[in-house]
C-alpha cells in the first residue's frame, strides 16, 4: 500500500509541475479552440475549406508533394476515399523551459467538385515541453486551430504547385 500513495503522490506532483506554463506558453494558446473558443460552424467551414482549380486525383498527388516537402509525417494517405491525415512537429527555440515544441495534425479530404476539387482542411494543435521538475514531457492540447492565416499558409502552399 505505502508504494501506491508513493505513486499517486509522485503522479500528483508531475501533473502540478505540467500544469505550470511560462508566458510564451499561454501567448501560444491564441488562434486555438482553447484560447479564443470554438468559431461557429458557418465560421469553421469558410475557415477550412478551400476550391482548387484541378481536379481530385491532381490535388491529391499534390497535397502529398506539399506534405513531404514540408516535413510532414503522412499517418494516412487513402486515394479512393481523399482522405490524408498529417502531423507535422515545429520546434520551438528561444523558450525558457526546454520544448518540443508545436505538434499540428491535419486532416484533408480532397473531393471532386465537377472538372475541379474542394479541400477541406482541419488543423488539431498540441504543445509538448519537458518539464524538469516531474522529469517528463507534458503535452497540452489546443484543439482546432482558428487562425485564418494558418489555413491560408497551407492552402497556399497547394495553389503554388498547381502547374499553369
């Protein structure tokens, strides 16, 4: 019984250590569901969905060129239904506690829409640092991303590689 409270208390302790979040921390916490609230739906549609000037298959193939050049990890890619699911880890330097940094995990369907195709993009947000007092990596998660500038960088990034 006595290593059970042991590891209760230890538990505890590292969540009270997680829990503390230095200033950077909680300015990165604007342009999330945490921060400013869940947008509407009206909002979250003209937030994540974007028309391409090519068709399905084009922007598919696409997308997985922008994803790797990016870095990403593609966790899924499934043509047939246009669904691909990403993460991508963005480093944080200049903190003043170690971090892993932001942790982005996009979800894309790709739908044919005539001759052309719609993109419909949801971005999910997680910080994670190491916290040296409970010796552990602590993960906060951000929810949706509602920053418009985020979706457009991305959406972006797809509209550059369509061949003219």
């Amino acid at each position: 019984m006595g290593g059970w409270i042991k590891y209760l208390a230890a538990a505890v302790v590292a969540v009270g250590a997680c829990g503390c979040t230095a200033p950077f921390y909680m300015q990165s916490r604007q342009g999330t569901a945490v921060g400013s609230g869940m947008p509407a739906p009206q909002e979250i549609d003209s937030l994540t969905r974007h028309r391409m000037t090519v068709g399905a298959e084009e922007t598919f193939s696409l997308l997985l060129g922008v994803l790797r050049a990016e870095g990403c990890f593609v966790e899924t890619a499934d043509r047939s239904s246009g669904l691909v699911v990403a993460r991508q880890v963005l480093p944080y330097e200049g903190a003043a506690v170690p971090v892993a940094g932001e942790i982005r995990r996009m979800s894309f369907l790709v739908a044919p829409a005539q001759q052309t195709s719609e993109v419909c993009l949801t971005i999910y947000v997680s910080r994670q640092w190491y916290s040296s007092s409970a010796q552990a990596f602590c993960t906060e998660e951000l929810g949706l991303a509602t920053d418009p500038e985020l979706y457009g960088e991305w959406f972006g990034r797809l509209d550059r590689t369509v061949p003219r």
